[in-house]
C-alpha cells in the first residue's frame, strides 16, 4: 500500500519513536498520547479490518497479543493495561492499517463517547 502511513513506519520511509520489532510487527509511541503511555502495536502486513484476516494473519495476530503481554517493562504494563483496535468510522478509525492501541501507566476510565 503506497499510500498508507502506517506501511511507511514499517518500511522506514517515516521516522517513528520505535520501541519494539520484530518479524511480525513495530511498536512505536503514539504521536497524541491517550494515557501516560500510548503505544501503537503495527503488523507488517498490510490490512485494515479483522474480519480481512486470513488464517495466517489471524495467527500472527494472536503472536502479537501474547508478545506485548510479554513486553511488560517497555511498555509499563505491571499495573494493568488496555489494548483497542478501532475498526471503521463509527469507532473513530482514521489509519486504514490494523494496529493495536497499548495504553496503560494509569488508571483509566470507561467512556468510549
Ligand atoms: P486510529 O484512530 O485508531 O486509526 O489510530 C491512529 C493513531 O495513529 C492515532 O492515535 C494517532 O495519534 C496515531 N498517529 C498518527 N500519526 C502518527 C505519527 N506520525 N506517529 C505516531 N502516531 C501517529
Ligand atoms: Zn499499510
């Protein structure tokens, strides 16, 4: 995808604050933080929706969510944390490349509007 922001941070073409990667996917820190900290989990792989996902993708998508499980000190998760995936216009998606919103530092409240 030419076009798309998210395939240019996987690419290198656009510098980002990466904090983590791997062949499967790029951590960078949010450029307009939602929490004290406000990372972005970015699969390698181009696609915009879940329901997209072949069984190959789904799979690496499950390697994703237990690897950032696991980052717990880069990405400051001991005292809890939340994962989003907002999926089209109602939920507010604005990069048409699946990433995972990692939010945690504080704690949170519930208010999705
Ligand atoms: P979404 O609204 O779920 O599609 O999330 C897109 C996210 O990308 C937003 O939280 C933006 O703040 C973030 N974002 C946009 N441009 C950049 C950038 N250059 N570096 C880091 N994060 C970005
Ligand atoms: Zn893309």
């Amino acid at each position: 995808m030419e076009d798309c922001l998210f395939c240019k941070f996987v690419k290198n073409e656009i510098k980002t604050e990466k904090v983590y990667e791997d062949g499967d996917f790029i951590i960078i820190r949010d450029i307009n933080p939602q929490a004290k900290n406000h990372f972005l989990a970015i699969p390698k792989k181009h696609f915009k929706y879940l329901a997209e996902m072949t069984a190959d993708d789904a799979a690496t998508v499950g390697r994703i969510l237990k690897k950032i499980s696991e980052l717990k000190d880069l990405l400051g998760l001991d005292g809890g944390y939340r994962l989003v995936i907002n999926q089209g216009d109602d939920a507010g998606q604005t990069v048409p490349h699946l990433h995972v919103h990692i939010l945690s530092g504080q704690k949170m409240g519930w208010q999705p509007a």
